[in-house]
C-alpha cells in the first residue's frame, strides 16, 4: 500500500490536478473510486465527515482536498510530508 491515499471519482477535475500533482512530483499513490457506496462511506468516516472528493492522506494524516494539498505545495510544506 501506497503513503498517500486519495479518495476520487472519476468526473472530478479536482481528483484529475491533484493525481497530476502527485504524478509530477513522483510521488505514488493510491487511488480509491467512491463511486462504490462503502467506500464512500469509509471516505467519509476517516475524513471526518467531509464528503467532497478528492480527500487526500498521507499516511494517518489527512489533508484534506486538492485546495488544502495545493495550499501545502505553494508554502513549501507538502514534500517534507511526503518525505
């Protein structure tokens, strides 16, 4: 299993920046559909509550969406988590 792990669907063009992000920077992930009910459920319990897509994490930290990742990469803050 991959450190980061984000939670998508597949007509999301904020799914879409940030896995170009991602790919960019090298960095493999996991991506996980919530198309499927349950693992939208599961979205939304480790997001604690939150149900918009994507919902990134990496390892047991959640960063939230593309907005909050992006936010991250612009203050230099996102590859020393990624480290």
């Amino acid at each position: 299993m991959s450190k980061v792990q984000i939670y998508t669907t597949t007509w999301c063009p904020y799914c879409d920046a940030a896995k170009s992000l991602l790919d960019d920077k090298g960095v493999p992930y996991d991506e996980i559909d919530v198309t499927d009910a349950t693992l939208r459920m599961e979205m939304v319990q480790r997001a604690h509550g939150r149900r918009t897509v994507p919902q990134i994490f990496v390892g047991d930290t959640h960063v939230g969406g593309f907005d909050e990742m992006a936010a991250l990469e612009r203050r230099g803050k996102l590859d020393p988590l990624l480290a």
